[in-house]
C-alpha cells in the first residue's frame, strides 16, 4: 500500500497548480503555499493582493480561497489521494485558510470530469443562448453538493433573470461614478497580450468581450475628469444598462448564500467550486458576479464616507431585489453567477505558478501542464 511520503512530487506540484487555477477577484491570486514532506499543505492568504475597496473583511480572498480549497481536493482525489481539510485552522494566525493533509484513497470514486473541467474553467462574458438546460444539465446542476449552512438557488423565469442582470449590472455604473472605484478597475486593467504575459495578473483586456469601439470608449473614460464630464449626460447609467441587456442573455442566473463568519465564506467558495465545474463538465459558460454584493456590504458598513447617498440607495434598492428574487435565507447573498451556452471566450486570464514554500522552485514561469491518469 503506498505511504504518505510516496506521493510523487510531481503530483504534488500537479494538484497545487491545479488549485492555482482558481478564480479571484481581478485575477488577483491572493495566495500561497507551504509543503510540509509531501503529506501535507497550508493555504496562507495574501489578502494585500486582492480588490483594495472590494474585498471587504477580506470577504472576496476568503471567497476566492474556498474555491481553490475545494480544488485542491478535487485535484488530490483524481490522483487517488483523499485530502483531509482543516478550514480557518489557528485562531491566532488568522490568514491561514486551511490545512490539508492528503492520505492515499485509490479505491475511491474519482469524476475525472471534474479534474478536467479545471484547466478550462473561466469566466465567459459572452452573451449566452437564451433557450431553457436541458433536463439533464439543469439536474446536475441543482444537485451540487454543498457545505453545511450554504443555500442555492437557481431563478429561470425571464422576469426574475432581468432584474438580477440589472442589479449585477449596478456596480458598474458606480465604478465608473466614484473615483476610487474607477482608478481601481483601470488599475488592474491589462491592455496587451504582452502584458497579461509579464504579469499574469489583472484583468485582461480580451476577456472583457468588447467590440473595437468600445474598447476605443474605454481608452477615453480611464480620465475620470472626462468621464465626470459624460456622466452629467448618463454615461455611467448607460453603459449598466447595456450590460445589463447582454446580462439577461442566460439560461439560469444561480446565487449562493451563507453566514457572516469567514468560515461561512470558505464554505460558499467550496460551493461555487463544485456548481462552476460541473457547469463547465457540461459545456456551459458560467460568468461570476460580485460587484453588488460586496458594494452593499461596504457602504451599508457605514465605517466611512466613500460611497454618495445616492450610490448606497441605489446599492441598497438593487441588492434587496437579489433577495427578493432569489429569495434565499441566508443572512449573506455574496455573489451571482449567470449560467448557459456561450461558446468558447475570447480569452482567457493568465495565472502565476503557484508560490510554494517547501519544494525547489520551477525556473521559466511556465505553468506546469496537468498530469492525466
């Protein structure tokens, strides 16, 4: 039977790339790692990395870290490890997320559909086909396992689709109205392809989806003065409701609710894990929405003075319609994600080799390819 201290490194390395693949906010990549003997991991956060003004409580990197926790798990499990989890282990080390201990598990059911699913994971934001999943796939779907104390839910009607397209739609409208929002999002903008290479981090340009004149409008409203300007005329609220439109074009929008406890988060990030890569096992395109959701916990906060009165009215008015439609009990809505067909992205973020304290580096900053069994 094989020992612990047998997992070749190569598979260790396999499934800690695996887990880098992982979502985050603005590419972000809030995270680091320690191998202890090839037996076991810890999963550190660098929150630092993540949204400055987004990631309230450290919500989105704790978000972020449940899905490369679930991940890893399922990474380990393909290459007939199970990994025991210890989430939010040391209450006096509170950036570390979790430990994971991996013990040989050969004889256990592996879904390689899964463990596929992750190299092709990403963020579409294509207008999808409108046409109802068929039985099969929208049964997958709610039938996705989750976390103790996580609630989901799926809203099909065409009614309830366009209102919560419009909420996600929101927080662009008050990026592009509050200065410190817009320099953050054109902050973390990639523009060339030989920049998203250098720094495998941001948000890159082609996966936005835009069309050459609006990428021509983008150049011109990275000038917040300017854009200042074209808000008095509607700018921002035109631009929410055009994406809005391009928004309702979906089969289903699913949301997730949980607690307010980190915990509860990492829960959520394990949840949205497992529903993203069966959405992807099954040829659908899946586009995560955040925005509103952590805008309205910042400015309903009231810990300072960033949002106008105007802005948390409207944050407030369009975050109660996602509980109205979605109607979940959970005391924390944190994010939407719209799900359906729609092809293949234009592109695809670029991800950093995971940083890994405990193994020899790897020289070139070539992502490691995945190992099939």
């Amino acid at each position: 039977m094989t020992r612990l201290a047998d997992m070749p490194e190569t598979i260790l390395r396999d499934i800690l790339n695996a887990g880098a693949q992982a979502p985050s906010g603005g590419n972000s990549q809030p995270w680091r790692f320690e191998a202890h003997d090839r037996t076991a991991l810890s999963v550190w956060m660098l929150p630092d990395k993540d949204h400055a003004i987004l990631n309230y409580r450290h919500r989105g990197t704790l978000l972020a870290h449940g899905v490369l926790i679930e991940t890893l798990v399922i990474a380990a499990r393909h290459h007939g490890y199970r990994a025991i989890v210890s989430t939010l282990p040391c209450r006096d080390q509170p950036t570390l997320t979790a430990r994971l201990r991996f013990e040989p598990d050969l004889g256990a059911e592996r879904d390689d559909r899964l463990y596929t699913a992750i190299w092709t994971r990403c963020t579409n934001r294509k207008p999808y086909r409108t046409e109802p999943l068929a039985p099969a796939s929208a049964a997958a779907l709610a039938g996705v396992a989750r976390e103790p104390g996580i609630d989901l839910g799926f809203t099909t009607d065409a009614a309830g689709i366009t209102t919560l397209a419009e909420a996600a739609s929101t927080s662009e409208r008050v990026m592009f109205e509050n200065r410190a929002l817009h320099r953050l999002f054109f902050d973390e903008l990639v523009w060339t392809d030989d920049e998203a290479r250098q720094r495998r981090s941001g948000l890159q340009i082609d996966t936005l989806e835009m069309q050459p004149a609006q990428r021509l409008a983008l150049r011109v409203f990275r000038q917040f003065p300017l854009m200042r300007v074209l808000n008095r005329f509607g700018m921002a609220a035109s631009i929410a409701r055009a994406n809005a439109r391009s928004y309702t074009c979906c089969s289903l929008y699913a949301a997730i609710g949980c607690g307010r406890r980190d915990i509860d988060l990492v829960s959520a990030g394990r949840t949205l894990a497992r529903l993203w890569l069966t959405a992807e096992s099954l040829g659908l395109s899946l586009h995560l929405q955040t925005g509103v959701n952590f805008l309205w916990q910042r400015a309903t906060d009231g810990a300072d003075d960033l949002f106008s009165p105007e802005h948390v009215a409207l944050i407030e008015r369009h975050y109660q319609s996602i509980r109205d439609v979605t109607a979940l009990p959970s005391e924390l809505i944190p994010l939407l994600c719209r799900i359906g067909h729609g092809g293949e992205p234009g592109a695809r973020s670029l991800k950093q080799l995971p940083e890994v304290s405990g193994l020899a580096p790897v020289s070139g900053g070539v992502t490691f390819l995945p190992i099939h069994r």
